[in-house]
C-alpha cells in the first residue's frame, strides 16, 4: 500500500468508514504486535495492547490528521500503553525481574543518537554505584562477556573472589534498576519502538 492510498484510508477513517479501519488494523496489527511482544514477552498482554491502541484509533478517528503518519501515530500509542502496563506492575516482584533483565540488554544494545546518550549515561550513573574494584569485575563480565576464569587471570584473583564481586555488583544495580524504574523504563519502550 502506497501513501497516497494510505492517506485515503486515513480520511475515510477519521469520517467514520469501518472498511477502512479493518484495512488499517490488517495493515498495522502483526507489526505492532511484534514490537509490543518484544518488549513485554507476554502474547496476552501483547494482544490486548494492540486491541487497546486500535480501540483508542476508533475512538479518536475524528481527530486523525491524514498528513501525518498513521504507523508513528499507533506506534507512539502502543509506546505509552507498554509504559502504563510496567507502571501499573511495577511493584511485583517478578516485574522488577523483567525489567533487571531488560536492564542488563542495554549492555550491549547499539542505538544511534539521542537514546545512546541516555543509555551511557544510565550505564555509567549505574556502574558508578560499585566500588573501583568491583567496576573494573563487572565491566569485563557483563560488558565484555568475559568467564570468571578469564577475569580471576587477567586481574590475578581468584574465580571465587570474581564471583563474590558479581553477587554483591548485581545486587546494587538491582537496587539501582528499582530506584531509576521510571527513566530505565522509557529508554528500554523508546529503543523497542523506535
């Protein structure tokens, strides 16, 4: 489907035409719903958000400006949504889990611009939290994606003494990942979807 016929969808739409939403959502829903799983890893709530963000597109289609584009549109939709489910969950346990392990993504997720910025700075501000030592450990484990082993040679210590240094470095970027939930939060949906 080509712009022109899109925008033709969008008019026809925002005068209340349901062919065209259903054309729409055929058009939109499977990648949508892609983007959605791959940040909240649950089919159920993944397709309830996608049901959600065209429920809300029919309900708002009088206000639809066919200028813009309908996929930022439903996408920057479906964003927020995925940010309102996480806050909503945010003080169940097995969230914080989640969230721990999306964390622990933006070690080694490659963005351009402004979302780089904000996900070095996070890393640091949370690396920061460690002590000297205990930095140094954790940067060659997580970042680097070296073995105890390797780490307990290079630093001259022992595989136990790195694995001491790990358990204690996860619990304080644990403690850091519940205390910037929120900024964590919009980084992670913002890399997902844009």
């Amino acid at each position: 489907m080509d712009a022109i016929a899109e925008n033709k969808l969008m008019i026809s739409l925002s005068q209340g035409d349901e062919h065209s939403f259903f054309a729409l959502y055929e058009r939109y829903s499977h990648a949508l719903f892609s983007n959605v799983f791959r940040m909240v890893k649950d089919r159920q709530v993944s397709e309830e958000i996608v049901q959600d963000v065209f429920l809300k597109v029919w309900q708002k289609r009088s206000t639809i400006d066919p200028t813009r584009s309908f996929k930022s549109w439903i996408f920057t939709i479906a964003k927020n949504d995925v940010i309102s489910w996480y806050r909503k969950l945010a003080k169940e346990t097995a969230l914080q889990e989640n969230l721990y392990q999306h964390f622990e993504q933006l070690y080694v997720m490659d963005k351009e611009g402004d979302i780089q910025e904000q996900q070095s700075a996070l890393l640091e501000r949370a690396l920061n939290t460690l002590s000297e030592r205990r930095k140094e450990i954790f940067v060659l484990c997580k970042i680097e994606q070296k073995s105890y082993e390797e780490v307990a040679r290079k630093l001259n210590i022992s595989v136990s003494t790195v694995s001491n240094a790990m358990v204690k470095s996860n619990q304080h970027i644990r403690q850091f990942v519940q205390d910037h939930y929120d900024e964590i939060l919009v980084i992670l949906v913002t890399f997902y979807f844009f």
